[in-house]
C-alpha cells in the first residue's frame, strides 16, 4: 500500500491521485471479494452479509467491462 502514498507537489498529487485510483479500487475489491482471509477463513465480504459467494477474478473484469460499456452508452 506504500505505492499509493502520494509524494510531491499538490498539482503533481492530484494528477497523481488520478492515475492511482482504479488500481486501488481494484485491489480493494480483490482484497473485500477475492481473497479468502486466514482469521476469517472466508472473505470480508463474506463475512459482512454482502456476497454469499466466493467472487473469482473474472468476475471482476466482468463487472468493469459492463460498467465501462454503461458509461460509453451513456456519453
């Protein structure tokens, strides 16, 4: 998670910012969805009531493909 500290500038940050977003969104998902825990022995998802289910990588990029079409169709 170090990567994501941004350093620098507040212009520079804030591009920054930009560019870091999606793949922190992508290992918060795979972190929540995907990745079974070792105290949990199921995923924080899971665990939460959000999912009853065990998410497998392609269903993420599923879920960002059909959002990414949705958002194309829309523009």
């Amino acid at each position: 998670m170090r990567r994501f500290i941004l350093l620098g500038s507040p212009m520079r940050s804030q591009r920054r910012s930009r560019t870091t977003r999606a793949p922190f969104a992508l290992h918060a998902m795979y972190y929540n969805f995907v990745r079974i825990h070792q105290t949990l022995k199921m995923t924080p998802a899971m665990a939460a009531g959000v999912t009853d289910r065990l998410w497998e990588m392609k269903d993420l990029v599923e879920m960002l493909e059909a959002f990414e079409a949705s958002q194309k169709r829309a523009a």
